[in-house]
C-alpha cells in the first residue's frame, strides 16, 4: 500500500464548475500538508500549504486537511481552462522531512 | 525572487553514458532536495541535504547515482552509468520553512 493515494483521473469538468480533488494517506504523523499544480514540461508550482487540521482558502481555492480520516481535500471555485494541469498533494512529518507525494491527478477544464 | 533554476532542460543520452545535472537553490534556502519523476507518477525523492549535509538518501541508487552540494549552495548530481529505466524528469526543490519550491527540471531520456 501506498503512503499517499490519490486519483489519477482525469476530471474533466465545464468550465465554472468546483474542482474537487481529495487525497488520502496512511501516515499518521504528516502533519504538514500540500498541493501542488503541474502543468505539461513544467515542474510542480506550490499552491497551497497547511500544518495539522482545519481549512485553508486562498482567493479561488480552499485546502481542508482531516487528519482523524487521514484525508485531504482540495477544491477549485470557478474553475477556468487555464486550471487544467496535474494537481499532486504532498505531505512530510516535519517541516525539514521528505515530502512524500500521491501520483497526481489530471484535471481538464472544459470550455 | 528568483526562482529554482536548473540546467540543462532536455538531455538524451544512449544506456552506459553518464550525465550531470545542476541545481541553483532559491538563495537563503539551506534544504535543498532531488526528485525523479517517471511520467505519469509523482515525484520520488533521491536524496535531501540540509546546507552541504545529505539529510536522507535511503532511495538514492548509489551504485550508478551521486549528488553533491558545494558550499551548502549549489548541487549537481550525476548518473553514471545511465539505463534506460532512468528515462524520466529530475527535478530540484529547496525549501526554507517547510515549504519546497521546485525547478522547470531536466528531462532525461535514455536510448
């Protein structure tokens, strides 16, 4: 079993739709988490950070970390064509620990 | 701020060559990390320094990968000899709090 699993996708949502995207985790002891977004040839651009539990939001996108589940979330507003990439969560003990990443999952924006 | 540069983008090599790759940190960020990235999968770390220290390279295949940090600044790291399972995207994060910033990466492909 994987440390972190996360849905490969593709979404493929309308544009102007929630983007959804959730991650879970056998770790108890994370305690920081993240998201990333990876456009195609690119690398990975930090999008949102958070330590232990609660929410997190930030303009169009809201974080939510459930460590009683080992659960996290991820959720795009408004979603645009511009949002489609790969979005991949990551997560480390500590703030000096490895991160340890899920596979990604591939989310496309229709017009 | 400048961001994480590496060099080269691309590179292609045939299987039993070597190839280096280098990383620029964001200055003032004193861990610095490589990850492979196959496609279609999420980055897996190599190796972790803190300044010129390697902090973690449990996964680091040491018969045929080497990294280096000079002066807790920049690192290079090095395959040789390279297979064709190597064939993927290497990139590099340095983070200063917790949270990691990464590089465009170099895109390795093996023949």
């Amino acid at each position: 079993q994987k440390e972190v699993e996360q849905d490969p996708g593709p979404l493929s949502v309308p544009e102007g739709a929630i983007v959804s995207l959730n991650c879970t985790y056998s770790n108890s002891a994370f305690q920081y988490f993240m998201w990333y977004r990876q456009y195609s040839r690119k690398g990975p651009e930090l999008l949102m950070y958070t330590y232990s539990s609660g929410n997190k939001e930030d303009g169009r996108f809201t974080a939510q970390v459930d460590k009683s589940s080992k659960y996290i979330s991820l959720f795009i507003r408004d979603s645009q064509p511009s949002d489609s990439a790969t979005y991949l969560c990551a997560m480390t003990t500590d703030s000096w620990g490895k991160f340890q990443f899920g596979a990604g999952t591939q989310v496309v924006v229709t017009p | 701020e400048a961001g994480v540069a590496q060099s080269p983008r691309y590179k292609i090599i045939e299987k039993r060559q070597s190839v280096a790759f280098w990383c620029n940190p964001i200055s003032g960020h004193a861990t610095l990390y490589w990850y492979q990235q196959i496609l279609g999968q999420g980055p897996k770390l190599l190796i972790q320094f803190q300044n010129n220290g390697v902090v973690d390279d449990s996964q680091l295949p040491k018969d045929r990968f080497s990294a280096e940090r000079l002066k807790g600044v920049d690192s290079t790291l090095k395959i040789q000899p390279a297979k064709l399972e190597d064939s993927a995207v290497y990139l590099c994060a340095s983070s200063l709090l917790g949270e990691a910033f990464f590089g465009q990466g170099t895109r390795l492909t093996v023949v």
